[in-house]
C-alpha cells in the first residue's frame, strides 16, 4: 500500500471508504473531484483545496501533518482522470 509510504494511517482510510458508501456522501464527493485535469491534481493550492473540501463533506477533520501527507500522496501518483489506467491503479490501491 504505497499511502503507508507517505504516512497516511490505514485506519483513517478504511473510514474514509466506509463513508464513502454512503451514496449522498459519494455524490458530495463527485461534486468536489468534477472537472478535474492531471494539471489540477499537480497544483499543491488546488489539491490542498480539495483535500479540505473532502475532509468537511466526509466530516474528517485533518490536522496539517495529515493534510501536508495526503496532498505529497497526490501529487506523488501523478494521476491523469481521463487516463482509465491510472483510475484503475487507484482502484486496485484502495480496494
């Protein structure tokens, strides 16, 4: 689980996936990530403005060391959402 490598804890993403089955939550979620490039993703600003828009609608409070760690992951996958590939690697990531 490369997330470990940047010292994302699993248990707080085993609750982010548990409440990400909620369907009113996933759809706050889609509304958040909708429109999104591979540039986007690559600028710290907009992620870290992701990161926080996420927390709040999934109710996660995160201090500045989980923030910092989770926008260097982002930034780290160099993720491309219209490339099927790298949504799949996600995928099979946090499965």
């Amino acid at each position: 689980m490369s997330y470990t490598k940047f010292g994302i804890r699993p248990e707080f993403v085993e609750r982010v996936k548990v409440k990400m089955k909620n369907p009113v939550v996933k759809e706050r979620i889609k509304q958040v990530v909708n429109g999104l490039t591979k540039y986007d993703l690559q600028d710290r600003v907009k992620v870290r403005r992701i990161v926080r828009q996420a927390s709040s609608v999934l109710n996660e409070p995160l201090n500045e060391v989980q923030e910092e760690q989770i926008v260097a992951f982002v930034l780290a996958q160099k993720i491309d959402p219209n490339n099927t590939l790298h949504l799949l690697k996600l995928w099979a990531m946090f499965r």
